[in-house]
C-alpha cells in the first residue's frame, strides 16, 4: 500500500474522530444550558412546568439529532467515502 493510501485513510480516520468529539462536546454542553435554563424557570413558576417539560423534551431531543447527525456523518467518512474510488487507483 502506497504512502499516500496510508495517510488517507489515516486522515479518515482521525477526521471522524475529531467529528464525533465535536458534536458530542457542542450537544453535552447544549444540553447543559437548556436543563439548567428549563430548571430556572420550573423554580421560579412551578404552575408553568407542564409547558417548560414539553418545551425541554423537546429541545433536548433535537439537540441529541445534532450528535446523532455527526455520528452519521463520520460513518461516512471511514465506510462511504466519495473519494475511495479515486485515492485506490493511486
């Protein structure tokens, strides 16, 4: 295997790393911010915590498609990348 096949797929790899620590640290820290601004707001009008709930499941729930997106996107980088093709015929 040729010097340049080897540093591709070594790129590859650490590239879908670096993805997923990305997003997973985006998201934790997203997800931090909206419970602890959701839990404000439940102690300052506990009438209100029905809607502040239903507002947080979902924020919480799109906020962890973000880190599933990104996990998405490094499976294609190490299984489905475009450029295989092309770097195998090096």
């Amino acid at each position: 295997m040729s010097t340049a096949k080897v540093m591709y797929f070594s790129i590859s790899i650490i590239m879908a790393g670096i993805t997923i620590v990305i997003a997973v640290l985006g998201a934790a820290t997203a997800q931090g911010k909206v419970a602890a601004s959701a839990f404000e707001a439940i102690s300052r009008q506990p009438e209100a915590q029905s809607g502040i709930s239903g507002s947080l499941i979902l924020s919480l729930a799109l906020i962890e498609s973000l880190a599933i997106y990104a996990l998405a996107v490094s499976f294609v980088i190490l299984f489905a990348n475009p450029f295989m093709e092309i770097i195998m015929k090096l």
